[in-house]
C-alpha cells in the first residue's frame, strides 16, 4: 500500500506517512485490494489538501474486488483393486477474469495438489485463463483451498469406483511414516463416533427419498514457507518500566498482537500489563512483507524475541551489580548509566527457520435436498 500510494501520486516513498492499527477479520482480500481505496483516498487527500475517507459497501467492494477465481479440472487416473494411485495426470484450468490479478495457480494451488498424498507418478499442469468475467482476488487459503478440494474429490471418486472406504482409498495413497495423517484420523474418527454416525447416515438415506445425509472424513496439509522481512521494535520508559512495542505486522484478528506481548513478556520477564502495542508504521517497518500466509505471527514474534535479546544484553551489566533488582530498579539504573532503552531487530527467512506444514483432520456431516438443492450442515 505505501509503495502503491507512493507511485500513484508521483510522490518519494519517504513523503508516505502510513500508520495501521489494528482493524476487522479477514485475510487474503486485504493483502493486495486494500490498495483500491487507499490509493483513491490518498489521490483524493493530495489535490484537495484535506482529509478524506472512503467507505464502500459490500456490493461496492465485491464489484471492484471480484471473488474467489473459479477453477476447472480434468484428471484420468490408474489405480490398482484398493484404490491406490498408480497413474494420474491432472490438467487444472483457473480462471482469472478480465485482468491477472492476484496469481494463484503456480504459486498456491500447484503446491496444494498433492497434500497428504504420495504423488511421485501423477503429472500435473496449471493454466491460468482470461475471460470476459471481473477479475478474481485472493480469498482466505487462496488456491490451496481449490487444489485441496480437487484431490479430495478425486479420492472420493476413485473410492466410488472401487467400492472402498473414502478413507481407506486415502490411507492408501500416503506414504507410510512421511506424515502423521494416519494416527490423526484415527482420533478424530474415534472422537466424532464416526462409525456410528456413518451407519446412522446409511440408514437415514435409506428412508427418505429426496433428502439425503453424507459424511466424510478430510485430511489437509498446509505448507508454511517463510517469506520477507518482519521488524520489531521495543521501547523501555524510564519512570515506570512501562514497554511498548511497534511491529511490522498487521492485527486483524489472528491475535498476533497478542502473541506478539507474550514473547516481550516471556523475554523481558515482566507481567503482560507492562506491555503495549503500538499501531505499525512504515517508519520503524520500512519495507515489511504483507501480512497473510499464516506465518506473519511467528515472524513478527521473532522478531521481537530479538529485540528483548538485544535490551537483555544491554541490561545485564547493570543486573549484575545490583542485587535481587526489580525490573523497575534494573530500568531506573539502566537509564542513569546511559543504557539504550530502545532495540530494534528484524526477522527473515535468513534467520535460523526451517518450513513446516500443519495437518488438520476434520468430520463432516451434510444433508441436501436433492429435489431443490438445500443443503446444510449437519455437524
């Protein structure tokens, strides 16, 4: 947004004063549509020389934002009498409406496709299509959430087509040991009283015509990658050992600041009430990547790790020659001996970070009626 602003009024990047604080739920749209009405208020504030702000309602946004892209597959597959893959190829086409916009296909749903599975013999192609449609943005999970659901489907179909268990066909695919989807499923199964319910679905279909009941055990991978730079600050007042902490992510509902005063607090060892957050800006948060991907949290978390690293270092020559100090004894002498009360650090991929996946296995439980196509959620 800052450099989008900064372009659009022909303006240096260091003429854009951005504060955020922490504002309402939502991912993925935000990551790159916010520009929309921030680059037109910011247009708008620069030639009249006043303040402006721009609300829109939702028929507004989703006319300039468009929506999830639509997505096309077309899979042939070989499988042996158990269900399990020997040869697939998988075309998928996505359609990115009138503009590309917010690529999703290389990026997220290429890397989606395989999920808990062993893919070694399936080939897989993307295409991204342009039509005459409004063009697509990213949604919550963009395209892995597509890529996913694709697989599934075809698990299910292949079950179909042996006369298996959807999850027997599933367990099949994997490769023993690589992930622990086996142990996972066999929890949640156990929790949910899965077999129960599938017999009780069995039997509620066999009653009724033309409403009828389906439940499904999913498995889900999501790979975190780390990506980009994350900033903290962490600033120590003198008169009563307040802290206050600037980051370089964007609070919208996934806790991060909350995590992000845990870490001070743990690192700093002083009570949560010590702490504040102050809204990130792009003067102590210069050139910070985007918040989304599920991994901002843990940056920004590091990052402030590193900064109470650095005011612990600085701090420790004055602990050791008090004895038993309090925080606010430690403080008060730090800033009488001239101590720097104020560490700024920066997290990134060059750190000490490994990329991992978070599995998620979830029962669900649907009724539709096959005469109008209501459905609902069962459970």
């Amino acid at each position: 947004t800052h450099e989008a602003i900064s372009l659009a009024l022909n303006i240096p990047h260091h003429s854009v004063n951005m504060k955020v604080a922490r504002c309402g739920g939502g991912y993925g749209l935000k990551l790159t549509k916010i520009n929309l009405p921030s680059v037109a208020c910011s247009l708008a504030a620069y030639l009249l020389r006043q303040p402006v702000r721009m609300v829109t309602t939702i028929e507004e946004t989703m006319e300039a934002t468009g929506k999830r892209c639509d997505i096309y597959a077309q899979y042939e597959a070989s499988v042996n009498q158990v269900g399990q893959i020997q040869s697939m190829t998988v075309n998928l086409y996505e359609d990115k409406g009138s503009s590309n916009n917010d690529p999703v296909i290389g990026g997220f749903t290429l890397p989606a496709i395989p999920n808990i599975y062993d893919s070694s013999t399936w080939k897989v192609s993307g295409y991204n299509v342009r039509t005459n449609k409004a063009s697509s943005a990213w949604a919550r999970a963009p395209g892995t959430l597509e890529g996913i659901a694709i697989t599934e489907h075809i698990m299910e179909h292949i079950a179909k087509e042996v006369n298996l268990d959807p999850t027997t066909v599933r367990l099949n695919n994997t490769e023993p040991g690589k992930y622990p989807i086996a142990d996972m499923i066999n929890q949640v199964k156990t929790k949910a009283d899965y077999n129960n319910r599938l017999a009780a679905v069995n039997t509620f279909n066999s009653k009724n015509a033309w409403k009828k009941r389906g439940i499904s055990v999913l498995p889900m991978r999501f790979p975190l990658p780390y990506f980009g730079n994350y900033n903290a600050m962490v600033s120590v007042y003198r008169n009563d050992a307040t802290v206050a902490l600037v980051h370089g992510g964007i609070e919208i509902g996934q806790g991060l600041n909350t995590k992000a005063v845990q870490a001070c607090a743990k690192e700093l060892v002083i009570p949560l009430k010590y702490i504040s957050v102050k809204p990130s800006n792009n003067l102590t948060a210069p050139n910070n990547a985007f918040t989304g991907a599920t991994v901002t949290s843990e940056s920004v978390v590091l990052g402030v790790i590193k900064a109470c690293t650095v005011l612990n270092q600085r701090l420790q020559p004055v602990r050791d020659k008090l004895t038993n100090p309090t925080w606010e004894e430690v403080i008060t002498q730090a800033y009488a001996d001239n101590v720097d009360l104020n560490a700024s650090a920066m997290m990134s991929p060059l750190d000490n970070v490994s990329e991992y996946s978070v599995f998620g296995v979830a029962v669900t439980e649907v009724e539709i009626d096959v005469l109008t196509g209501e459905h609902k959620v069962c459970s």
